[in-house]
C-alpha cells in the first residue's frame, strides 16, 4: 500500500479517535451509575467493541508509519487509547467477574460478529535502543555478541625450559647473532615430527568383549547381505513371470485374430448378428460414457457453483494475496527502521555540531550575563546575592527576573531593621518569625493530614458499601480516564507541530532536520548553563572570600551567609549495590544466553489457535448462569492481559499471569505467540534450565540482580517459568529432586517487587498440575487464565478444517458424528489420529474406498486414549475457585442458585 494510503488513514484514524473520545467524555459527564448488570453489559460492552475497532487501526497506523519525529506524537494517543480499551476490559472483568466477556447484544446492534472485534494482529512498536535490538537479532540468529579476551599467559618455570635454545648462547654466539642469518640457514628447516597416539593398554576382559562385539558384527554384516540378496531375487523372480504372463497373453492374442482372419462366415446372416451385437455393445459403451461425462459435468458445475457461493470446502486456497500483502508490510517496516537509523544518526551529529560550534561561544555569553549580575549587585548593595540552586533552575530564574533585585534587598532588609526595633531587639525578632513558620508548618501539616483523612474516609466509606453489598447487586461510579492526560499531551503536540506541516511535502518521510535543532539548541543551553552556573558558583565563593577580607580590612563585620546544602540524591542507598557495574552489557546478555536462560522462540501467532466462539453464552450470562467458555475466548483475554500491556510505556499494568489447563490445550502454543507478539527477550528460569546453574546463595543473588537489571535494559522482557507449580511445590517427587525446583520460588516475589509502572516487564506461567503447588501460587500470579475443555463448535471446525484438506475426502463426510465422539480430546490428538489413519497407502484407496468416521474413532478406542475427564476438569475448577476472581464468582453463582430456587418456590 501506497504512503498516501496511511497518510489518509491516519486523518480518518485520528478523527474517529477525537469523536470517540468526546463521546466518552460527554457521557461521563451526563450518566448515572449504572445498577442494573444487563444495562451495564450494554454501555460498557458498546464502549469495548468500539475501542477494539479504533485500536486495531490505530495500530495499523503506528506500524507503518515511517516518519520517526511524527511516531512518538502518535505513539502518544495510541497509548492513550489503548489504556482506555484496558480500563473497559477491566470494567467488564468487575461485572462479568471473569477473564472472558461476551456482548452478543453490542455486536448485534452494530451489526458485528465476534471476530470483528477480536485482535489477531497488535503490531505494537517498542522503543528499544537500536544497539540492544541489533544484539538480539544477532543472537537470534545464533551470533555470538561477546567473546571474552584470552588470559594472559602466565611465565612459570615449565614454560621457560620449554623455549628452544638459541644458537650461541656463549660470548661468541652472541657476536653471531648479532650478523643476518644466511639464506642457507634460512632454506633449512626442522623436520615436523609426527607424534603417534598413544594406543590405550586393554585387559583380557576388555580384549575378549572387543572380539566379541567383532564377531557380532560380522554377523550382522553377513545377514545383511544374505537377506538383501533374497529381496533381489525374489524382486527379478516376480519381475520375470509378470515379463513371462504379459509375453503369454500377448502370444494367445496373437493366434487369437489370426484364427479370426483365417475363418470366413459360412453365410450372411452370420455376418449380420455380428454386425449387430457389434453395434450393441458399442451403444452400450457409448451410452454408458456419455452418462458418466455428462455426470461429471454436472458435478463439476455444482461444485463450482458450490465454491461461488461458499458452500464448497476447496483443498488448496491460495494465500498469494496473503504472502504479497505481508512482503509489503515487511517492506515499509525495514523502511522504517532506515528512517529511524538515520534520524538517530542526525541526532547524534547534530548534537556534536552544536556543542562544537554553538557552545562556547553560549558559554560565555551567560558567564558574562552572570558576572554583569554580580557587578549590578555590588555596584546597589556592595554585596552579591546567591546563585539559585540547580534543583530550581539555576540562573534561568535572574534571567526570568524570578529573584530579588537590589532594590528589593533593599526594602528587605530596611523592613526587618524596623520590625526588630518594634520587637525589641533581634532575638525577639527571630523568635516571632521561628513561631511563624513553625504555625505555617503545623497548618500545612494539618491540612495534609486532613486530606489523608478524608481520603481514608472515602476509600473506607467505598470497601464497607463493598461489603454491604450482595453479591448479585453491582453498582459503578465514574471514574476520569487515567490516560486522558496522556491523550491531551499527544494533541496539543500534534496540533502545535504536525497539524502544521503538510505530509504530501515529505513524501520520502525523512526526518525534519529543523525540530532536531531546535530541540538539541534548547537542550545544549540547558546544559551549557548547568555547566557555567557551576564555574559561577566557585567564581563567587572567591569574590566573596575577596569581600570579607576588604570589610576586614577596613574594620567592618563579615556578612553572614546561608550555608550552601548539598545537593540531594548524592548519597547511595543501601543494598542497591550494582554486582555487575564493571561489565559491559553485551557480556552480561551472552552469559545469559550461553547458560540457557535467555532463548529464542519459534514463530507462532495466535491465528494458530484453534476454536471457535461461544454463542448463546451471554444469554446464560443475563439469566445469571456461569457457563462454560469455548477455545477462542481464550485468545482475546490473553491480547488483554498479555499482549498490549507491553506495548503501552507506563501505565499499571498485571506484573504476572498465570496461563493454566489440561495436557496439550495449547498452552504452550498461547505463551510463544505471546513472545512473538510482543517480541520480547525472554527469561526462561524453569527448574530445568536452572539446574546446576547460579547454585548456592551467592549464585541465586547474582542471578536475581541479573534478571532484574537485564530485563529492565532489553525491555519488553518476559520472565518465563514452563510448569509453574514446581517451585512452589507441596511435596518435590524424587525423581525430581535433583532439580532443585523450590529455590526460584522464593525469589519470585523479590523479582516482581522491582517491576515498576514503567517497565515492560511481564512474569508469565504455564502449569497443568496447579494443585500440586502450594497456595503461594495463587497469590504470586495476580491474573489467571484457565483454558476450557474442548467444546464441540471448535472440535467440528477442527475436523472440518483438517479433513478437507485431503482431495479424496468426500465433502459430505459426516463431521457431525466424528464431533460428538470426539467432543472434550485436545486438538493435538484429533491431528495425531488423523495423521495414523491416512497413510499414503491409504490416502490412495480414498477413491474407490470412502473414509468413515468409524475408522478414525478406532484409533482412539484401539491406543485406549482417554478425553479431559470430568474429574479432571473438577480439579481445575476447584483450584481456579480459590483465586480472587474465583472466590467473587463463587459467592455470586451462590447467590444466583439461591434467587433462582426461590423463584421457582414462588411459582409453585
């Protein structure tokens, strides 16, 4: 697609995003809380579908748009819209009290289906360092990004008698090593000595089981040929006879016509019933192929007729439209990383240019500007007033005229002289301003106190209306957006810069060399200014030394002066000890990667997650039931919770998730497209990569430091552990112990703790034994995503999906059937059936030998292979009920049981 294309995409983009947002902000103003669970389904669910529209297009936009100053403006508001679409996603999570929402009556109002509003594809783009991203496609790629250096050699005595003696090594040598050798001694050359290995000295034990394992393989080696001969005699024997029966009938056919030639009828009505039956057969054959054509024609119209009007399931769909439009998405991504490259590259150079050029000749116009101030001061007051901390601004405040002037001082200081004599004498004067500030202090302090009170009131006020409330009964009050400044920031940037350049003028969207100037002109004056204000301070410090020395001189008091305070932040805190400040960054990232716990992943979406959508599950929903969710729901709670939490820059996003179900649900399936997604690093610290790694406790401390500092630094990162329960193990089973799983687990909690608001960091679980861990588990993970039995929508679809991709399969094969039997059997092993039964053997008798459900349900019966049982799924369900989210859930289906029955009491 064309630059045109996205340039007017994201005009319309933009404007749907300001009319969504006046119309969220319009309602907010004029709503009601909301009361009723139904209405609230309603007016968050209209908000939810429409934040997922905009979202994906908003993400369309900031994934192919090319200009890099251009992108963190929109960058802004797409973050802005995406932390709303969250706060939506968490609003339904309080009404639905579960991770999987449904607004069948929202999609039916806009005229939607389910997969309209789902997110497949959020192309979020990460600001990471261009160094670190080129370190982590090398390592991808199997590149090594640091070599350590070899250690020096150390000078022993071993090595000093191994270097060869040199030739005059008395007083006479040392002449003759003084002369050029001559080419004689240069042609001659030591001859290489070969070194044999050493042959291992064997025992008689060892010798005779030698023996024996040669005299096995010269057996081996005779049955081989014995039998290969047989095989080719007996290939040439059959070759021979069907040679020998072909030749026989062909001899027979021969005879046969000759016979036929040689014999004349005797008379001609003979030579008529020939004719005749002749005639009859070739009417039979005629007959018989004209019907089988013209039924082959008419199924072949059907069939298209069929494929027209998408009732036919072809074999093979061509994905050339799919592969074109992705080369070109590649394309402009690569053409966007050039323009980011190159914009950083004139950053850099612009930034030399002008602390080069523009620098020192700044510097010194603000020391004299500086020194022209002090002048002024001494010529009024015959005294200098002090420089303004750095905390406030330094001298940028003398330049705004935010000081005392002279004239001030003045006034200033001729108030004080007469309020001390009104008082009596300065130490009552200074008691009653002691007394002012410390009044000024305990009003403040009380004020604050009163807002902390008043707060905890509310906050107190809102848990105990909480508690009073039934579980059934739900109420929501309005909240402002917590990304509503974040969004005001974006436009007034994008009104104030971009709606002022026109996009057409910059058709090859190279970076606008004028805002880089500005911003780096502004920077470097900042900084030029710190820089002299720091000279200004020691110049002053000798002027006033100079100043005291002359008032002593001349018999005058020193002027007292306020003691300059150190600057805060100096001081280190404890335990924030950096263990690994003397090493590069690169050598940290390749320990990682050499010790396993840093990995690469295959690439995987989340299109290849089966399923399919539940659609009477709302009705359930308002009639108060907890119905069970289906496969492809699961997919939009992981987006929610998983995926754009880490591509928004700072917001309060879920620090853990728990993605949690039976053997070969797709778990693992989730967790690599989340990976892919995001493209994050990943940390893997399962117990098995762990294992004989970072051992003890000096070890488990350098690698917690490491994981928090390395994650931070290659964000987005994910912190991965495959089988989530085992460091949080009850009871470690022996086979097991070696691993030593329980030791992570400890140091979980340490790890999230250091996740703040502004780091995309995520720590991700998978696990199909939760019960087997302790009830820390729980607790350790704040979002929990429990992956459904295989319903029978998605098993239909599944088999469906798989079956038509075999030619000879009839497209009339009774899916139906096969999908009840095999309703609740993980995906995978409908494909590992499937795959047993057709064999190339048997894919060729599909033609005159029709596939039947029964023969792929025989596999299952034969191998014995058993569904996720209900006793299975109970322990899931028990476990997940233990969860925050359970718990709500469990009290409201509680509830919902209890009015039903009375319901049904009074009916009666």
């Amino acid at each position: 697609m064309s630059f045109e294309y996205y340039v007017n995409k994201w005009i319309v983009t933009k404007k749907k995003l300001e009319n969504e947002t006046l119309r969220d902000d319009l309602w907010r103003e004029k709503a009601k809380p909301v009361n009723d669970r139904l209405m609230a389904n309603l007016l968050f669910g209209d908000f939810y579908a429409r934040y997922c529209l905009l979202y994906q297009e908003l993400d369309t936009c900031i994934d192919q748009m090319v200009q890099p100053q251009k992108r963190q403006t929109v960058k802004k508001l797409v973050d802005a819209a995406a932390i709303r679409l969250l706060e939506f996603n968490n609003i339904l999570l309080d009404l639905d009290l579960s991770e999987y929402h449904y607004i069948d009556g929202t999609l039916v109002e806009l005229k939607l289906v389910p997969y309209d509003v789902e997110i497949l594809h959020p192309s979020l783009f990460h600001h990471r360092p261009i160094d670190i991203e080129d370190m982590w496609k090398k390592i991808q790629k199997g590149e090594k990004i640091f070599i350590p250096p070899p250690p020096e050699p150390e000078e022993t005595v071993e090595n000093l008698e191994n270097i060869p003696k040199e030739v005059g090594s008395t007083g006479e040598g040392d002449k003759k090593e003084e002369a050029p050798p001559s080419n004689e001694t240069k042609k001659k050359k030591r001859p290489k000595k070969i070194r044999e290995e050493e042959k291992p000295q064997l025992n008689e034990e060892e010798l005779e089981k030698l023996k024996q394992k040669e005299l096995i393989t010269e057996a081996v080696k005779l049955i081989q040929t014995a039998e290969r001969g047989r095989q080719e005699r007996l290939y040439f024997l059959t070759k021979w006879l069907i040679y020998k029966k072909a030749k026989e009938v062909r001899e027979k056919l021969q005879q046969q016509q000759q016979q036929k030639i040689e014999t004349k009828p005797e008379n001609q009505s003979e030579i008529e019933e020939l004719r005749k039956k002749e005639n009859e057969a070739a009417l039979k054959i005629q007959s018989a192929w004209r019907g089988f054509t013209v039924r082959r024609m008419i199924k072949h119209h059907e069939i298209k007729r069929r494929h027209l009007i998408g009732m036919y399931e072809p074999v093979w769909r061509s994905e050339e439209y799919k592969e074109i439009f992705n080369r070109n998405l590649e394309k402009r991504r690569e053409y966007r990383d050039q323009r980011i490259r190159e914009y950083v590259e004139a950053i850099d150079n612009e930034k030399s240019r002008v602390f080069r050029v523009i620098a020192p000749g700044l510097m010194e116009d603000i020391g004299d500007e500086i020194r022209e101030w002090f002048a002024l001061w001494y010529k009024e007051v015959r005294q200098f007033d002090e420089i303004p901390p750095e905390e406030k601004g330094g001298t940028i405040l003398v330049v705004r005229a935010e000081t005392m002037t002279p004239k001030e001082f003045i006034d200033e200081v001729e108030r004080k002289r007469r309020q001390k004599v009104k008082a009596g004498g300065a130490k009552a004067q200074k008691e009653k301003e002691r007394k002012e500030k410390e009044k000024l202090k305990k009003a403040e302090a009380e004020k604050k106190k009163k807002e902390i009170e008043q707060m905890k009131k509310i906050a107190a006020a809102k848990a105990a209306k909480k508690k009073k409330r039934k579980p059934g009964e739900y109420e929501y009050d309005y909240e402002d957006p917590v990304g509503r400044p974040l969004y005001l920031e974006g436009q007034q940037e994008h009104g104030d810069i971009w709606d002022l350049r026109n996009d057409f003028d910059n058709p090859l969207e190279k970076h606008y060399m004028d805002i880089i100037t500005d911003k780096t002109l502004l920077d470097n004056q900042f900084e030029c200014r710190r820089i002299v204000d720091n000279m200004m301070r020691v110049e002053l410090d000798m002027l006033n030394e100079a100043l005291d020395e002359d008032r002593v001189k001349y018999g005058l008091k020193k002027i007292k002066r306020k003691k300059r305070k150190a600057k805060k932040g100096k001081k280190k805190k404890k335990g924030k000890k950096d263990l690994t400040g003397n090493r590069e960054i690169q050598d940290l990232f390749q320990e990682l990667v050499d010790n396993e716990i840093i990995r690469t992943y295959p690439k995987v979406s989340l299109e290849d997650f089966h399923g399919d959508f539940s659609y009477n599950n709302w009705e359930f929903r308002n009639m108060d039931f907890d119905p069970p969710a289906q496969l492809l729901d699961v997919r939009q709670a992981v987006v929610m919770n998983c995926i754009i939490p880490l591509g928004v820059e700072t917001m309060k996003r879920p620090k853990s998730v728990l993605i949690l179900g039976p053997e070969k649900s797709g778990k693992h399936l989730l967790a690599n497209a989340i990976f892919n997604a995001t493209r994050s690093v990943v940390f893997d610290l399962s117990p098995e990569r762990l294992a004989g790694k970072y051992e003890g406790g000096k070890g488990m401390k350098m690698l917690v430091h490491l994981i928090d500092k390395m994650t931070k630094l290659l964000a987005p990162s994910i912190i991965y552990f495959d089988a989530a329960e085992k460091p949080f193990y009850k009871k470690v089973p022996k086979e097991e112990k070696y691993l030593n799983p329980k030791r992570i687990g400890s140091k979980i909690k340490k790890i999230m703790k250091g996740i703040k608001i502004t780091d995309r960091v995520l720590v991700l679980g998978v696990t199909n034994k939760p019960w087997s861990a302790q009830a820390k588990l729980k607790k350790v993970y704040e979002r929990h995503i429990l992956i459904p039995r295989t319903d029978y929508n998605s098993v239909y679809i599944y088999w469906r999906e798989l079956l038509m991709r075999y030619p000879g399969v009839d497209r009339n094969f009774n899916v139906t059937a096969l999908s009840k039997v095999t309703q609740n059997y993980p995906l995978p092993l409908l494909r590992e059936a499937l795959e047993y039964v057709l064999t190339p053997r048997r894919i060729i008798q599909l033609h005159f030998k029709p596939l039947v459900p029964e023969e792929i349900y025989e596999y299952f019966v034969d191998k014995e292979i058993q569904p996720i049982t209900d006793k299975i799924w109970k322990k899931f369900q028990k476990w997940f009920n233990k969860t925050n989210l359970g718990k709500r859930k469990a009290k409201f289906n509680k509830w919902a049981k209890e009015k039903r029955e009375a319901l049904q009491r009074k009916a009666k």
